[in-house]
C-alpha cells in the first residue's frame, strides 16, 4: 500500500482545463435548479474519468487487472447510484 501512496505522490496527473471549467459550470447549474442527484452524479463522473486518467498514466498498460477492476468497480457504483436516484424519495 505504501508503494502505491509513493507513486500517487510522485505522478503528475495533467487534468485539463477545460473539464474543470465544464465541471464547474454543471455543478454550478445544478445547485441552481437544486438538481443535487444529478449534481452528485456528474461530480462522480468526472472523478472517476481523472482517476482513470490517473491508472493510465502512471502504469501505462502494464497492469490490466487494475484497469479492468476500475472500470468494473466504477460501473457498478454508477449503475448502483443511478437506480438508488430513480427510486422514489418518499
């Protein structure tokens, strides 16, 4: 685990502007309208896509359980938060 917190601290991950500025912008719309789920979601989304970003940088291919675990992992909390939201709130 420490070897993993050593490269986390070491590894730039370059997140590009224009994804921040989009991120603000949807966040900043959905507080407006009071969408929070849908704001919580997109907050999610964008997380995992740098997170993504992060393992593609920094293994570079090198471990594809890791990849495919993220992905599987991050489609299942997505799959999960997105029924959780549809579900009445009563």
């Amino acid at each position: 685990m420490s070897e993993f917190l050593e490269i986390a601290k070491q590894t730039p991950v370059p997140i590009p502007t224009l994804e921040i500025l989009a991120l603000l912008i949807i966040l900043s719309i959905s507080l407006v309208f009071k969408a929070t789920r849908v704001g919580l979601l997109v907050s999610y989304l964008f997380v995992f896509r740098w997170g993504w970003l992060f393992i593609q940088e920094t293994f570079r291919g090198q471990n594809e359980t890791l990849l495919v675990s993220y992905l599987a992992f991050g489609v299942l909390v997505t799959a999960l938060s997105v029924v959780m939201m549809l579900r009445s709130t009563d």
